[in-house]
C-alpha cells in the first residue's frame, strides 16, 4: 500500500511541470521566445510591397516566411508534446497562423498528424483561414491597394 501512495505522488510531481502548471522559473522553449519576435517574419513583405507599390509580392514573402516558422513551431510542438514536456500555447499556433501561416500549419498537421484530430483547434484553425483568405483577397483586390496607396501617401509627410 505504502508504495502505491509513493508512486502517486512521483507522478503528481512529474506532470506537475505539464502545460505550463509549477513553471514559474522555467524559460520558455525556443518557438515560443521567437513568436515574440513577429515583426521579423512581417517587416521584410511590409518593405518589398512599399519598394513595389503593390501589397502581392510582399504577402507572398509574408506566407513563405510565417508559413516556414509555423511548421517549425508543429514539429517542435509534436516533439514536446510525445516527451511530455511543456507546450507550445495554442496562442502562439493560432497568431502565426491568423498572419499568413496556415499554409504551412496545414502541411506539418498533415505531415506531423498533430493537432488535426482537436475539434476546438481546427474549429479555429478554419476560422482563421477564412479570415485570412478574405483579408488578402481585400488586399490585392484594386480598391485595396488604392486605399493602401492613398493610406501610405498620407502618412509620408508625418514621417518626414
């Protein structure tokens, strides 16, 4: 008897450290700390589709770029999640995936066979992709990009 209640409590202790509970001093891993950093994967598409006066090439770069990092982020996930380590939060998933990244979501929960089977997860996912969708069909639509143009030509003398 006295062994069960030992063997409880290793194992209350080990899956205290789980999806982020007891983790007070812990760093975060590494996908998580880089989706502090999204402007890097947003700024390089924001200068090329101001150097070429048309939002196309940048949104490409933009899916290329958040597409590359989210199905790093899946594979890191996938990783964490068959250890039993700390989690990636679904947040961090669904923001790269809201800005241009579900390309590349669909293809590592395809390839990776995570997240796919989580109704609430695709639930959002779809969503998203919806959203996103619309978004870029606004932007390179032609009154997309002459609000952008006239947007920008308006805020040129506020820089300068």
């Amino acid at each position: 008897m006295p062994a069960a209640k030992e063997r409880q409590r290793s194992v209350k202790k080990s899956s205290s450290g789980k999806a982020g509970n007891g983790t007070k001093g812990k760093k975060l891993p590494f996908p998580a700390r880089l989706a502090c950093f999204w402007p890097l994967a947003v700024i390089p598409g924001l200068a090329v589709s101001l150097c070429l006066k048309h939002p196309l090439p940048g949104i490409v770069l933009a899916f290329v770029c958040n597409s590359l990092l989210e199905v790093l982020f899946y594979r890191e996930d996938k990783r964490l999640a068959e250890r039993q380590d700390w989690r990636i939060p679904e947040f961090y998933l669904h923001f790269w995936e809201l800005f241009c990244g579900w390309p590349g979501a669909l293809y590592a929960q395809m390839r990776f066979h995570h997240k796919w089977k989580k109704l609430s997860y695709m639930a959002v996912f779809w969503l998203y992709v919806i959203l996103n969708v619309c978004a870029v069909a606004w932007l390179v639509s032609p009154e997309g990009v002459r609000n952008q143009a006239e947007a920008f030509l308006r805020g040129i003398p506020e820089m300068f």
